[in-house]
C-alpha cells in the first residue's frame, strides 16, 4: 500500500512542476526538481519516467513534448499545456459539483484502462482517482469538499477562506501536496502574515474563493515539498506558534525520568520549561493538530501527562477511554 501513496505523491507532483515551469524541462531537469522521487537513473529513470507519463496522459493531461538540437544528441522537453488541461468554467453550483463526484464515485467504467471523455472531465473537477485501473472505487473526494475549490485557488492565484481550529482563516494557496494519504494546502496565512500548512481534511465547513485570480505571486522557488512541516503536531501553526486561546497551539507535558533524555534530544532543550531532581521534566510540545500530539503522547505509554491546556488533556483523556472500550480482538487487529 505504502509503494502505491508513494507512486501518487510523485504523481501529484510531476503534474505540479510541469504546470508551473516556466520552461519546457528535459528528463534531467524534471528528475533534479523531484529530488529522490526517482531513485534510478539512465535507461531506468527513463521507464520510469515514461510510464508515469503514460498514467497522467491515460487520464486526459495533455503533457507535450519536442526535440530540441542541444549541439550533440540532442534531447527531449516536457511540459503541460495549461489551455488544454484546465477545464473550462461550467458555472456549477456547489451542490451540483458534489453530485457529479459521487456519481462518478459510485460507478465504474467498463471500457477498460482507456478513460472516456466524460471521466476525464470529471477527474479534473476532482472526482476520482484513476492512476490505476484496477484500483477500488472510493467516494473519498466527495468527503473533502474544499479540495476542489483549493485546486482552483491554486492554479488561478486566488485567495480563498475556509474554517480551521474554530476560526475563520483567510489563505493565499500557494500548492497543494499529498502526503501519506492525506491532503494539505499551504500558503500564507492573512490573519498572521506568515506561511502556514492546513490539512484538507479538517478544514471546516465550505472552503470559498475571494475575490479575482491573480491575487497574490508565489514566493521565488517555492516547492511544497520543502515547505511541508517535519512536525506533524503543528499542521496550522506558523513560525511564531501565535494563536489565540481558544485554539491553543503548545501543550505542557510532564516526562518521567526514564524518557526525559530522549525527549529532551528530540525535541530541543529550549523546549524544557522545568527541572525535576529526580529527572523528571516539563516540556512544551506542539499540539495545534491533536491527533498527532495524541499520538506522540501515547507513544509515551504512562511516561507522559499532559498537564495543559484543558483541551489538549481531554483530547489525550478521550482517546484513552476510546482505547479502554475497544474490544481487545478489534485492538490488536488494530495495533497490527
């Protein structure tokens, strides 16, 4: 499964980078900006290439390409006619949208690997996922509504407001990346002038455009993939870690002595707020997206306690009494 998220990932990124180029790219040049995405080179790159070149053309976009005399062999460019790939504006409602994505969730084609024109059109309004013909039909689209409207504030530079953490959030999209499965948007954040990463999925209620397109220039060089947090816990956090209290963005949390050393090594010594004599410490984590705070602290099994705020603790207190009601037979088949 894990080979088939990575495939995807680099899908999603070869078709990014051949969008946005200001230039045609040669084999080379796509290989160096996808930096340890293709790990063979030579003949092997090349089939590489070639075959994930075949997927996105499979499912309707256009990649074009031509000889250019280099002084020797010459060689080959890629790039993605945007007038051809982006589709046209069909003025639809947003219920209308989400009617064509569950449509086309719910059935199959039976032309075989070739993709109609119709499933073409509606891949592009963000309906399915086609990379593979033989991969289960899952109505996953239809439960991130935002996501189609990010993709269109992307490619049209436009703002667009959405809600996150119980606040109302105002975002210059500057890409969008997929990552383990999940969905992130990632752009400057207005409310707090700085760049932030919001995962699709917890984004709340209906994501809305403002305003007209070419609202806002992407930094010099940006690449998703670098500006993607190494932290999970601070998905919707900035640099400053501001927020207001109503969504707290760093927990406080007790580490017993026999963990203190380790924690202490990931996580900074900056980050330890006390000292105990029996070497216990306090330090403060990150927690603006509890599920992955959760996790850390779990993973700390009865060697952590969150001490605050309140939400972060009832988040970890909700979890484990989660846990504590699971049947064990459904527990470890979980845990596998």
């Amino acid at each position: 499964m894990a080979q088939r998220i990575d495939r995807v990932e680099r899908l999603t990124n070869l078709l990014a980078l051949l969008l946005e180029t200001p230039r045609p790219l040669s084999l080379v040049e796509i290989a160096a900006e996808l930096e340890g995405q293709y790990t063979s080179t030579g003949n092997a790159l090349r089939a590489a290439f070639e075959r994930d070149k075949a997927a996105l053309r499979d499912i309707g976009v256009p990649i074009e390409s031509e000889h250019r005399d280099d002084g020797s062999f010459g060689t080959y460019v890629y790039w993605i006619d945007r007038a051809r790939y982006e589709l046209a504006d069909l003025d639809l409602e947003p219920d209308e949208t989400r009617a064509l994505q569950m449509a086309f969730a719910a059935v199959r084609s039976t032309s075989g690997s070739a993709m109609t024109a119709g499933e073409e059109a509606l891949w592009k309004l963000g309906g399915g996922d086609a990379f593979e013909s033989a991969a289960l039909v899952t109505a996953s689209v239809p439960e991130l509504p935002a996501l189609p409207v990010l993709r269109d504030a992307a490619a049209r530079r436009a703002v667009v407001q959405f809600g996150y953490h119980g606040r109302r959030r105002e975002v210059d999209p500057y890409g969008l990346l997929l990552r383990n499965g999940f969905w992130y948007v990632l752009g400057r954040d207005h409310g707090h002038d700085e760049q932030r990463t919001y995962r699709v999925d917890r984004i709340e209620g209906d994501a809305t455009i403002v305003g007209d397109g070419g609202a806002f220039e992407r930094p010099a060089g940006f690449d998703p993939r670098d500006a993607f947090p190494a932290d999970a816990k601070r998905f919707g956090v900035g640099a400053t870690g501001d927020e207001t209290a109503a969504a707290p963005t760093t927990a406080s949390v007790r580490i017993s002595a026999d963990r203190a050393v380790l924690v202490e090594r990931q996580l900074g010594s900056d980050r330890v707020t006390r000292r105990y004599k029996r070497g216990d410490i306090v330090v403060d984590v990150p927690c603006a997206n509890l599920d992955a705070f959760g996790s850390w602290v779990l993973g700390l099994t009865d060697h952590a306690e969150v001490l605050s705020p309140p939400a972060a603790r009832a988040a970890v207190v909700d979890r484990l009494r989660a846990i504590a009601a699971t049947p064990p037979r459904t527990r470890r088949k979980a845990a596998r």
